[in-house]
C-alpha cells in the first residue's frame, strides 16, 4: 500500500523541510514549511523533534549493525576514529 504524498498547499511541491525558530519568549520550535516557496504548513515543539531523531538515530543503528559483521565492524572502526 502507498501513502499518499504530502503537497504543499500553496505551489504543490512536495518536499518540505523543519526550520528551527525561537518566540520572543525564548521558545525553540521548528516551523515545517515548503523548501520551494516557504509556505509554512505546521510547527513542532522542539523537544519533539530532538527525541523524535533520536528514536530514528537508534532504530537506524540497529538496523546496521543487523546488515551484516563486516558493515557492524566498519561503523564501530569510524566511531573510534571520530
């Protein structure tokens, strides 16, 4: 089944991008807005954001280091390096 893909409501390009902000009470969110013509479409408390990458950091990591060992072993090589 495909999901259908989001389009921005004012050019209908559909790839959007997160820009973190802050309020003038010092509140950082990220406004999700078109990377074509800036129409912003909605906005996400900025704690969200940081756990919802987080969460895709790990799930992402687990899944290579599940790929196979010499993939595991070149990642665990590159994050002593750094």
């Amino acid at each position: 089944m495909l999901m259908a893909r989001s389009k921005c409501p004012s050019c209908e390009h559909s790839a959007f991008e997160a820009v973190p902000v802050v309020n003038k009470t010092g509140q950082s969110f990220c406004l999700i807005q078109c990377v074509s013509c800036g129409t912003v479409v909605g906005a996400i408390d900025d704690v969200k954001v940081t756990s919802i990458v987080r969460k895709a950091e790990k799930k992402l990591n687990r899944f290579l280091d599940k790929l196979s060992p010499p993939v595991a072993a070149l990642r665990k090589k590159d994050k002593q390096e750094n």
